[in-house]
C-alpha cells in the first residue's frame, strides 16, 4: 500500500514537472509541440504562425479605445499600436477583446490573450503579477462632477462619496493625493465601488456618488452638459504600459524594444496626435 502511495506521488511530481494540468489556456492553439514546456506558448513567432494578435482593449475611452458598436469597429491610441505590432509581426488579423479594470488582468493569466492596450497603469504590485513595457503615455487621476456641485478641491471630498472603478488604481491615488494636502479620506465612508465606468456615470447622474474618480482620459468619455472635469485636482501620474503575462518573457522583451523604438523615432507621437489627444501629463 504505502509503495503504491509512493508510486502516485512520484507520478503526480512528474507530471507536475512535465506541466500537465498546468495553467495552459484550452483554446491556446497548439505551438508545434515546444519541447521546453516550461516555455510560454505566447512568443512574437507563435503570433505570427497563429496568424491573430488578440488584445485586450477598452471600449469606451475615447482617444484610447473606443469601440464603435454600429459596425464593431474600435479606434484610438491603443487600437494603432496593436495594428501596427500586428503589421511588425506579419500579422494580418487584429481580434479585439473587450476588457475592464477588473478583467484585464485575469484574461491575460487564462492566456486568452496575448496583450493588453487599456489605459493600464504600471505600478510595482502590478509589476509582480504581468510584464509591462516602457510607459506610451502619461495620464493623470482627475474628477468628474455635476456642474453645480462646488466641488474645487481635496477639502470638499470629505463629506461626499466618490465613485470608483474595482480594480483600477483610482481610491489609493485619491487618497494619497488627499492625505499630501492633509485632507483625510474614509477608504469606506468616501468611496464606492463599481464593476465598470457606466455604471459609476450612472451613480453620479443619479446622486448616489457626488463625484466620479478615475484617469482624465476616461473620464473625458462621460463628459456631458450637466457635468465637468475639476481642472484644480490633478494628481498621481498614471504610465500606461502594454502588459504581457508573466511568464511570456520573450514576447514582453519584443513589445518593449517596439515601444522603446518608437516613443525614440517619434511613431508614438504621432500615433497620439493623430487620435487628437493632447498632452500627457507632467507635474
Ligand atoms: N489606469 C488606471 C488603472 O490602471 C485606471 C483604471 C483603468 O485603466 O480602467 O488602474
């Protein structure tokens, strides 16, 4: 009995080592039988046999990623570069993937896609879990609020509650920001969470949350009449990165060297001018 126990725990180790059973994706198409299975099946050369770039975009951030749902189309920053890594691929086949703060992250881990390119703020806990490239573009954290909320600065946040994404980096900035101009905000008391950002314009319109946090570019998504972006708060300098899961490290090497190159050769200027969005941020 106790031979046979050992025999099955060997076996299981094997087979854990070979990475059967692993976090391989199902619908990961087959890469030719890579003898390293250690190796990510997510390489620049594995792409380019698929013959698709998928991606992860956002679909209501104007300037970014912004899905037109009349013909399917999606334009912005985000949606150029993926067609241009997809043309220094030879890849002519870009499949969009509608994604959230909340999603982002885990679609990339299942490996259901290759990259994402959705306003995703590289930090130092983020980089733990995915790879990121060299920031393409510098935001900043700003609010949105109604037109006669009187809502200027950090002191008139304390007794209202603002309406945050899950997943985005949106309250710890807020509140970081608050506490460096010695304005002190409840984690619970001031915020509330929500799934996506409809959801939180939604909320604003409706007088549940009296203002609406999150970076200047997608708030300028939900800009209407009836409301306006607080130029007077402006804090935490939010660095987009293409990012790439973990173990991908090759296929995260090849994305940096094409950013780097071409925040260099002046390509990413000109991919944000021609998508008319103005400046990144500086302090
Ligand atoms: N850029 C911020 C983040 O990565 C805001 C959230 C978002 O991108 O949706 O957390």
């Amino acid at each position: 009995m106790k031979k046979l126990f050992a025999l099955l725990m060997s076996l299981t180790l094997l087979l854990a080592l070979a990475g059967c059973g692993g976090d391989q994706p199902s619908n990961t198409p087959n890469q030719g039988g890579a003898p390293n299975a250690s190796a990510s099946s997510i390489t620049p050369a594995a792409i380019t046999e698929r013959g698709v770039l998928r991606v992860g975009v956002k679909t209501d951030v104007p300037g970014f990623g912004l899905q037109n749902i009349a013909d399917n189309t999606y334009s912005g920053i985000e949606i150029d570069l993926s067609y241009k890594i997809a043309e220094q691929l030879g890849v002519d086949k870009v499949e969009f993937t509608p994604v959230t703060a909340a999603t982002r992250g885990q679609l990339l881990d299942s490996g259901d896609i290759d990259m994402v390119a959705a306003t995703f703020t590289i930090n130092e806990e983020r980089k733990q879990s995915w790879n990121f490239t060299t920031p393409y573009y510098t935001d900043a954290v700003s609010l949105l609020v109604k037109n006669d909320s009187g809502i200027e600065n950090f002191e008139d946040l304390t007794d209202i509650v603002v309406g945050v994404a899950t997943g985005s980096t949106s309250k710890a900035a807020l509140i970081a920001a608050a506490a460096e101009a010695g304005v002190t905000l409840d984690e619970d008391k001031n915020f509330a969470e929500y799934a996506s950002y409809p959801e939180i314009k939604a909320a604003l319109d409706a007088g549940r949350v009296q203002a609406f946090s999150v970076d200047g570019s997608i708030l300028a998504g939900y800009l209407d009449n009836t409301n306006h972006i607080v130029e007077s708060i402006r804090f935490s300098p939010q660095d987009y990165g293409l990012a790439s899961k973990k173990d991908a490290t090759e296929w995260a090497e090849y994305l940096d060297g094409l950013i780097t190159g071409w925040l260099a050769d002046g390509t990413m200027a000109q991919i944000v001018a021609d998508n008319g969005v103005v400046a990144s941020y500086t302090e």
